[in-house]
C-alpha cells in the first residue's frame, strides 16, 4: 500500500471509529483527523507516546517531522511495517491499531528515526532516542543495528537488538527475542537475519552468527551457530529439527516448530 493510499485509509477508519465510538474522538482528531498527511500522524503519534521528563512533545515531534522531510524512505518503510503488522497479527482488526496502540510498530518506526541520526553522525541524540524507547516500550534496538522492512514486532517486550547486528525484510519477531553477542567482544559481534525469517518468543540468538532465508527459530530456542535458509532450529542449544512448509515462514507465523519434522 503507497503512502497516500495508507494515509486514505486511516482517515476513513478514524471517521468510521468516532460515529461508533464517541470516547475516542479526541485521540483520532489529535492524531489522525486533525493532521495534514501520514507523516504528521506518524510523528505526532510517536511523540505523544515518547513525550515525558526528557524530551517534551512539541521537541519529538519536530525532529520526526523534519527526519520524514530528509528522508522519504523511512515513511516507506512505515507503510510497509504497518501493512505488515495488519496482515500477520490475528489480533489487529484495523490499520489503526498499530499506528496508535502497538508498541511494536511505534517503537519501530521510533527506531528507525534514531538510526538515521546515527547515521548523520548525531550519536547522542540517537542513543537518546533509544533510552527513551526502551524505557517506554520495553525495546532496545541499537541505533546502529540495520533493519529492513515489512517487519512485524509482535507484542514487542523485551526485545533486544545489538549494536551490529542486521535484519533482512519482511521478518517477523515475537516478544523476548534476542539478537545480542556473547560476552564483552568488540566489532562485528551480533547475529545477521535473513529475509522472511521467524524468530519465536524468548528466542536468543548469540554471536555473529547468520540465519538463512526463510528459517525458523522456535520459542526458547538458544541459537549459537549458523542456520541454513528454509531450516527450522530449536532447543537449547538449538538444533535442527526440521523445515518449515513455506518459503516464507514469518508471513503465516504457524509457531508449532514440531509440525516442520
């Protein structure tokens, strides 16, 4: 879906929403209705959830706006997150959900603007960033890890992405996943996902290791070495057990890794 289709289609749930449901006028005027295009809704949603005894709101949602004015990109990649987090989570009912209530998707986008900083050389603020989105959200992406699109960030707590680490598109994380290293290493010290991968609940992938296309990580599995593309490891430590029957398993998220034998 193409960002002004995104931004039609949330205004016409907003609309919807209200003569429904009155107690949620003032939230879908705030941040949907009131707003001139996708990324003013995006930025002023992301500040009100941010905003707090570090950075007011008036501060976040100036620098998401001007870093969506820089960089169209990441507003691209917002649309398809969202797309994303509709079409994979039985849980989500409308395009409104993520982009006002789930943190996954806000913490996300909220990453993505502090890994542009990063790259413009503003350390600081990048970093600032991430304290503020961990402490929020209970997610802690390192402002330098690469992360593509089409993600889906499932319930989102506890998640934990290293500073080097690499995440390919269309991947989909659910909650307590770890890419980290494996003690006080220096360099290039954290795991590298492929596309279309899922990664199980309280999954913890450790090292530079490489997870192949199309994998699967089952829920608690401890991964330490490499995993083929379209391989499906688990248990501690983790072992292959199998191969999931899609090419791309983080689409139709079946979690039960003992059916890929």
């Amino acid at each position: 879906m193409k960002i002004d289709e995104m931004e039609t289609r949330l205004r016409e749930e907003a609309q919807e929403l209200v003569k429904k449901e009155p107690f949620s006028r003032s939230m879908l005027e705030e941040q949907v209705l009131n707003r001139k295009d996708f990324a003013d809704m995006l930025s002023v949603t992301l500040a009100c959830q941010l905003a707090g005894e570090v950075v007011d709101r008036a501060e976040l949602e100036s620098i998401f706006n001007s870093m969506y004015v820089k960089y169209p990109e990441l507003l691209v990649s917002a649309c398809k997150d969202l797309n994303a987090t509709v079409l994979r989570d039985p849980a989500c009912t409308s395009y409104l959900e993520p982009l006002l209530l789930f943190k996954g998707f806000q913490g996300l986008q909220a990453y993505r603007v502090a890994h542009a900083l990063w790259l413009e050389d503003r350390r600081f603020p990048a970093k600032m960033l991430q304290n503020i989105i961990s402490r929020k959200f209970g997610m802690d992406f390192h402002p330098a890890a690469k992360i593509g699109h089409g993600l889906l960030i499932d319930h989102a707590t506890n998640i934990v992405i290293g500073e080097t680490a690499v995440v390919g598109n269309n991947v989909s994380f659910l909650h307590g996943v770890t890419l980290g290293g494996t003690g006080n290493e220096v360099g290039d010290r954290h795991p590298k996902i492929g596309n279309g991968v899922m990664l199980g609940a309280h999954a913890q992938l450790l090292g530079n290791i490489h997870i192949g296309d199309g994998a699967k990580i089952g829920a608690g599995a401890v991964v330490l070495c490499d995993v083929p593309a379209h391989t499906t490891f688990a248990g501690v430590p983790a072992v292959e057990v199998g191969h999931p029957h899609d090419e791309m398993p983080s689409f139709n998220m079946q979690q039960d890794f003992t059916r890929d034998a």
